[in-house]
C-alpha cells in the first residue's frame, strides 16, 4: 500500500475537517473523494435540508480548499474558472451516476481554510464556509 505525501495527507485532514464542520451544521454526507476517471474529484457531496416541508433537500457540492496566506490571494481565491469548469462537469458526472438525485435542487460550497501550517502538519483553523459560490452555469 502506497503511503500518502504529506501533501495528502493534509488535504485529507482538512477535508474531514470541512465535513465535520458541515455535519455539524446539519448537512448529510453522501460522498467523499467521489472520482470520475477523465473527470474530475468532488472533495464532498452533502445533503442540505431543505428549506420548506414540500421541497426535497439540496445536493451540495462541496470543494475544500487550503492555502497559505500568499500575495497570490487565498484559499478561496485559487478556485479558478478552469476549476469550476471542471467541477461542474463532474458534478454532472456525479448525477448522471446517481439518478436518486434527480429531482433535488443542487449548488456549489467551498469551505476554505487559510492557514499558516508547515505542509507536512495539521493544525487547527477557522473554516470560511461560502453558501453558492458560484452558478452551475458558469
């Protein structure tokens, strides 16, 4: 079994993180790490309650993203439009996968974390959590 880098490895920690955070907040985890050969990784999917009793939850797609404090911006700054074009594609990769989620309204997260930890450490940190970061049209 290949040992993670610590690069990894903290990517993974950050993302448990994130989903702790989120958990905690009411959302429901469906997947993590869900991967689309060709495509694209989506760090988290999660259910939202919904906001009314007649409505189905949303499906959220969650990126979790580290950084730290750099004169190229932060953490969240570094979700390009390349990125978000490619997570949308495998958002929609995801769903053409799982038609259960058919019918549920659907939006993007990001949960950010600027922080000044060595690479190859993890350390606590704030979670940024921005509700619909960007359209699915983007």
């Amino acid at each position: 079994m290949k040992l993670a880098s610590p690069r990894q490895q903290q990517g993974a920690y950050f993302e448990q993180l994130a989903c702790d955070y989120l958990q905690q907040h009411g959302l429901q985890l469906v997947a993590k790490n869900w991967h689309c050969p060709a495509i694209g990784e989506l760090d988290l999917v999660m259910l939202a309650p919904p906001i009314a009793a007649t409505q189905p939850p949303c499906l959220v797609f969650v990126e979790v993203r580290q950084r730290r404090p750099s004169r190229f911006g932060t953490a969240l700054d570094s979700i390009t439009p390349a990125k978000r074009r490619k997570l949308l594609a495998t958002a929609q990769a995801f769903l053409q996968a799982h038609d259960e989620f058919a019918a549920h309204e659907m939006r993007f997260d990001v949960v950010s974390f600027d922080t000044t930890c060595p690479l190859d450490s993890a350390c606590p940190a704030t979670p940024e959590w921005v509700i619909a970061a960007f359209d699915a049209e983007y």
